[in-house]
C-alpha cells in the first residue's frame, strides 16, 4: 500500500469526524438557546405567580 493509498483511506473517516464534531456543536449552541429560552419563560411565569400572590388579598 503506497503512501497516497494511506493518506486517501485516513482522509474519509477524519472529515467524517470533523463533519460530526461541526453537528454536534451545531446542536450544543441550539441547546443551549432553547434552554436559555426555557429559563426566561419559567422566570417570567414565576414573576407573574409573585404578582398574583402579592395583589390577592
């Protein structure tokens, strides 16, 4: 096996690596999103439940 058979047989399976990596950071940042999205939505939602709870009487 020559040196060029070697380097094109390693080539395949690295950019299938990189590619993944790419996609599962891909996928960490919109997790990171939806979860910041959620904690703004429970935060609101808890602020909301403080103001009911101070204006009942």
């Amino acid at each position: 096996m020559n040196e060029a058979n070697i380097e094109y047989r390693v080539r395949g399976p690295i950019k299938i690596l990189l590619q993944l990596n790419r996609h599962c950071k891909s996928i960490a940042a919109a997790a990171r999103i939806i979860s910041a999205k959620n904690f703004e939505e429970r935060a609101d939602r808890e602020l909301h439940l403080s103001y009911v709870n101070l204006a009942a009487p």
